[in-house]
C-alpha cells in the first residue's frame, strides 16, 4: 500500500497536534499525502480566523521541522464550492491523483464513497483538547493551548493577536 | 536579500525549461520562492489543457528531482478573480508572506506597483522556443518539444495525449 | 381559466402525496403547470438530501404513472439565485411563460406581487404528516414513511439508503 | 440497448429540424432520451437569441406534436459552470442517471471519456442549412428558414421578432 | 483634519435618527463623507427589508432636507463580498479615496487596521431605540417608530408597508 | 415630463464631454437622473482603465463644478450580472425608481422594452471624438486629448498615468 496516495481534508483552525498525529498515522500506509485545507477563502470570523496562506503556513512550517521526508506530504489550498455535489469535482481538478481518503466526516466519507473512493477513518487522540473549536476558545478565554500546537504554529498565532482578540 | 520572501506567477500550460530557469534566477535573490499557479479553475481548453493538479504534478515532480532544496520553493494554485482589481488581494489570502514579486506582465507589474509592491523582471532565455504556446503548438503538430521540458513534465504530457490530441 | 398556465414552486425533499394533491388542485385551474424544483444545487445535507436529478425523477416516475395528461406538466429544476429579489427574474428566464403562481411561502407571495403576478394559495392536506420535514424526520428515526409517497418516490429513497443513513 | 438511457445536449438557438433528426436518432439506441438546454443563462446576444424557457418551449412545443411518445424525452436546462472540469459534475446533479451520451463535439467527447462514460456520435443531415448558426443568418437577413425548423418554433421566433431585428 | 476624507458603513435597514447623527459626528472631523451602503444584495428578508435603492432614496431624500452642504456627503452601495478578507478591497474599488473609517464594528475595524487605515468609533446615542433592529420589531408590533426616523424615510416604509406585514 | 426620473447609462471611461452634454439633454426632459456607472467591477485593463471609484470621482467632481443642481443627479455604481437577461432586475434593486432610459444601444433598448419602459435615444455630437475609444486613443498615442474632457476628469486622468502608459 506504501506506493499509494492518500488525501486529508481538514480546515486546520489552526493547525495543531492532533493534525500533525492524523499525518503521521496516515503516512503509515501511503507513500505520499495531499493536505487539503479546507475553506480557504475564510479568515477573519470566529469560526475560522486564519487565511489559508497563514494556515497553510502552520502546516509547512511545522512538517519541515520534523523528521517527516518533505517529499511525503504537499498541503493544497481548497475554496468551499457552492454545493456539496461539486466540491469533489473540484477537489480532483486543483489535487494530483490519490487513491484513498483520511477522514472522519460522515457527509465528507459518503461523497467520496458515492463516487467510488476508499475511506479510511482516522484515529483521533484526546480529541477534548486536540480541536480547533477547543484551542480557539482557550486562546479567547486566556487559558494554557501553546502545548497543543506546534511551536512554529504558536509562533504565527501570536503574530495575529491583535485579530485574535476582537475575532475570538 | 537572501532572507527575504519572493512571488513568481505563471499559467504553466505545460511547466517548461524556461520556468525552471526563472526559478533559479528568482532563488539567487530570495530565500523562498512560492510559486503561484495562476488560472488554476481553467483546463481542457486549448490556451489552458491542463488542470491545476496537472500542473502542480509537473512543477513539484521536476523541481524534486533537481538540486533545488524542497524547502526554498512552495507552489500554490489561485484561481483567477472576477476582476484584476481583486485578484492581487485574493492572492495575498492564499498565500504566505511575501516581499518581491517577480513577473515581466505589465499589467500584473502595476496591480502589484499600485499596492507599494516591489516587482523584479524576469530573464527569459531562448523565449521563441521556451513558451507555453509554442510548446502547445509543437505538440499539435506532431514536432519535437521534448527537449523543452523536464522528463517529469513529458511524463505526464504523455499520460494525457489523448485529451491532447482533441484540444490543442 | 383553464387557456392560463400556472407555476408551481417546492423543494421537494422529497417529493411525497401532499405535492401531488396541489398538482391535482393547481390542474383544475390551469391549462398547463410548470413545477419549479427549488434549490435545486442542494443535496447531500440534512434538509436537502436529493439531488435535483433524483427530485426530478420522483416527480417524473410518480406522474407518469398516474391518470395526468403528461402534456399538462413539466417540472424545471431552479438554483437559488444570490439575492431574492433577482430569483424571480432568473425563474422567468428559465420557465416558459406563466399567469399565476401556486404557493402558501409569503416571501415567495410577496415577490411575485410586487412584479405584478396573481398569487393563488393552495390547499394542504393533513400537512403535520405531508411534510418534507416530517418524511426525513421519519426515514431518520425508521418510523413509518411509506404511506405518504408515491411507491416510484419510495424506490429512489431506497436507492439512495446508505446516504440518507449518514444525512438525515 | 433500448433499457438503456441517453443524453443529448445542444445549445438549440433555435431548435431546428437537425436537432429532431438527432432525436430520433438517439431514440432507437436508447430507452429514455434526456435534452440538456446547454447554456442555459444565455440569452439577447447575437450567438444566443433565444432564452431557455423559449427554446424548451420549442423543445417541448415540437416533440408533442410529433408521434414520439411524450415519456421516452425529457428536456433539462443547464447553466454554463464556471470552468469546463466542473460542467460534467454539475449536468450529474442535475439529470437522471444515463448510460451513454450522443455529441458530436470534441470537448464534450473528451470530458465524458475522462469520466468513463460511452459516446456516440451523432448522424447530422444537411449540415450547411441545419445549423443554428445558418438560422440565424437566414432570419437576419430576411432569406428563408422556416422550412427549417418546425411550425411551433417558427410560432416563437416571430413572437420575438422584435428582439431578433435588433440583436441577430 | 477637515480636508480630510471619511468612510461610514452601514446595513441602514432602515436609515434612522442614529445613522443621521453619526453622519453629523464625522462631518465634523473629515470634509468629505462616503457613505457606503453595505449588505447591497439584500432585501425581503426579516433583517433586510429594503433593497439598496430604498435605502439609498432614504438617504438621499433624508439629507438633501437637512442644512448639510450636498456636496459634503456621498452614498454609494455595496454589495457583501464572498469573504471578509476581499471585502475592504472591493469596496476600494467602488469608493473614491478616503484617510479614515468611522465604525464601531470590531471585525470592520481589525479589517481596515489590518490594512493600515485609521478607524474612529462613532458617538451611538439612545442606542436601545435608535438601532435597525428596534425599530423593524416596532413595525412589527405596531408601535410607535416615526419619531425614530426622519419624514422621508417614513414615507418610504409606508409605501413598502404591504412587504413588511408579509416579512417583518 | 419634468416630475418624471429618468436613467442614463455608460461605463464613463473615461467620463468626456459627450456623457455630459447627454446629461444636459436627459435633464431637459426628466426631474432626477440615475447615472449608472456600468461594468463596475472592472478596471487595469485597456477598455476599462478606471476603477468604478475614479469613474465616481470624474462624474462627481465634473458635475459639482458645473450650473447643474446636485439634487437632479445621482451617480451608482453597477457590476456586470452574470447574464443580460439578469442585469436589469439588479439594476432596478440598486437604483430608486425611474420613468424613462436614456441610451442608443441596442440590446439595452430591448431588454428595457421587453419589461415594458419607455425608452430614448440620446443626441450624440461630435462622436468621432466624443467617445471613450477615441479618447483612451489618444492618451495612448500621446495626442491631445484635455479639450475633450472637464478640467476635474483630467486632473484624475494625470494622477493615474503611470498605470495608463502600461495598460493603454
């Protein structure tokens, strides 16, 4: 299975260790990963308060600071489409060909497989603290998320404190 | 210079030998390079016969395969905007920082002048033979174009030539 | 009135006996009705399981196996436009001409009065259990739901089970 | 083959008497035949007189008055998707299932080859006069062309007539 | 500071007594007032009612009554952008040149910082009746709101008075 | 006639001496003029050199500084729709009502007359140099061209000259 090719979709709100654990496991079984961040056009919104260039910075930034081969994994930016049916399609036009899909999303896993895909779902560790929705809230509220993230993903939250504090 | 950030555009219909030279000449003045696939959402057209992730597929595939650090370069898809206006602002969204941007398109030269952006001329060597269009035509008409590209870059070419054969 | 022609408007999630009923009732008054498959880029979510082309064939299976002319209906499905003041212009681009509206939606009321058309409210039976809403509220939790679709409306549900599963 | 479901698609600015020929064509290889009203949003331009709901007017107008049975063809507008990748996705979402397509153009042949599905090419009679763009021609310049289209389209095109003066 | 030029944003769903005032506040500091008309797209839902000319006539009407110099103030619509991040670029492209932004929304002013531009908060005064809100639920309750908007502007809410009976 | 409000479309690029003798003539005949700045979402690009903004600016300045009263005139900006057939429902929900069109263009003329609205033609002099095309001509070409427009236009022509001497 090593010569294959995976895809993982995430909206990387930010980038934190669980992502990096979900890209470790699913390197295990694929010889390269296509990273998909998801809803690239939003930033500035509680929800979602990076662009994609500073999310896909997180992602870079951390993975070339670890032992992981930088020919392994490429992150790809992906707008939302204006419906579900499309968004797949679009996928397969902006990321190069991949024969499997890491993900957790039941509407995101009936897609693909409607489509004919192979899903594979994705063990996800302490996920009570290992979420964007988490470490959004622990950032506005002043409590400790730096030992969630990476250091170089702490380094670009702090960057952008000051949008942190009206839009969290 | 070296520690700063630079911004090459190109449609890369297909990636070819005179981009890879850009690249070379963009990275003597800049530690990193992102490289911006412009026109991403256009494919199967005669201008344009190649997706985004075809695309990313030839520029990563070559650029892996020379003695350029994986770390220096990042290649990003951005779809065109509805309106020049927009399109400089869309990009500052996708992608990371950046403090040069080097391009010889004058309109993208003065979107980028108009917003306190320094812009660098690219050398282009060879421009009769090493352009996208007259790649484009060579392949039509059955003349040679593989010693204008990277073997990665054929490879891919050639996965595609039916679809070749009906668009160009 | 029965020389006029008229329009009918729904979302059709799906498509079940209390839509048929206002056929049967709008067809007593006009000679010709045009059934607006609404939304119709929706699918895949909670509220909009089908896809326009399964919407389009409950509509077309279930009347085709009824006693109605099939000369007398044709059901045109319609996206959202951006804003609701331009979907009733993009609505009278796409449906061929039309003198009153069937609808009880009072947005869609109002919209087609203030261009001038004659709105007509049409007669719901037994609306706690002829519900879009309360069909997928039944499929959901494996209640009872049959009863209150056609049996060609219930085929394609059934085609359709693994997805439903995952939305509803 | 006669189980089988076939799709057709034309931009029909107007629907003529080659376009009917096609249909019958494609109705004795196919069970159920579904019309794709290619670029459906086009309308009040010199390539594109015609709006959707008038041209399936004529579609539906025509095919009624002839001895094909009203259950075997079904027309569907369709918008122009904003990129060719995406426009097969887009018909998918909202056309019934369909085993084969019958198209004479080179780009349509190639994205649904791409996707998997079987083409056929479609027998056209009399190309010269049966076109849209000789109908067009003919009308703007006062020659003669209703002996090419049916009488209900001929009924439609005068009824636009003003328009046609000023735009064809 | 008065040659200086200012930016007001607002939804004005309806124009009132506050916006009026606010206006009043920044004409003391800046000399010329572009008064933008955001969420243009939008009208007959609950918290849009009025298209972009309704409330651009309220404006109009409301400040050519008053002793304000005509040429010191300038409305202009704006339609909501697909994402934040592009907004503020967009509506450079509508809006002349401007040095300062009076606001007090916290994602409108993170934005323009964000961008470099100076943001003032605006004086709101009797904010619990002065708001676009209140005085849309007090036409819905029929009660007292004249007092809250100018004559003009009243004018045009009594002639839209049968849209908002349907969608208030 | 004069309590009538009437509507004059262009894209003003640039705003000459032509648009404003037609402004004089449309005055004579109706109380208010709408001026829509048409294509308003284009700029940087031979056509269409100026931003909807400093198309604004020219209109705004020019006229201020002329006899014409500032309340029988009102300038708004208006993006393309995506289709003709479109475009003049969005052009009624930006604009406050009107009686009567001012323009010669053709498909214009129709879509207001097929929607009922009165429509007239404007007196054009001097058209050989009183139009965009020539005047952008000459800029290019480094020919006279100031005698053509207002004294306010040029001055906004001047500031943008190094975008121009690209673009032209």
């Amino acid at each position: 299975m090593l010569s294959m090719k995976g895809l993982f979709i995430g909206r990387f709100q930010p980038f934190h260790n669980g992502h990096l654990e979900a890209i470790r496991f699913a390197l295990k079984q694929v010889e390269i990963l296509w990273i998909v961040i998801g809803s690239a056009q939003r930033s500035h919104e509680q929800r979602n308060p990076f662009t994609a260039g500073e999310r896909l910075s997180m992602i870079r930034d951390t993975l070339l600071n670890t032992e992981i081969d930088p020919r392994r994994w490429y992150a790809i930016p992906l707008y939302d489409a204006t419906h579900h049916y499309i968004w797949s399609r679009e996928l397969d036009m902006l990321v190069p060909e991949y024969d499997v899909v890491f993900t957790n999303d039941p509407i995101t896993t009936i897609l693909f497989k409607e489509i004919g895909k192979e899903v594979i779902g994705v063990e996800l560790k302490d996920r009570d603290n290992l979420s964007g929705t988490e470490i959004r809230r622990r950032i506005a509220s002043n409590e400790e998320w730096r030992h969630l993230v990476s250091k170089e993903t702490a380094m670009i939250i702090d960057k952008k404190s000051d949008r942190l504090r009206v839009i969290l």
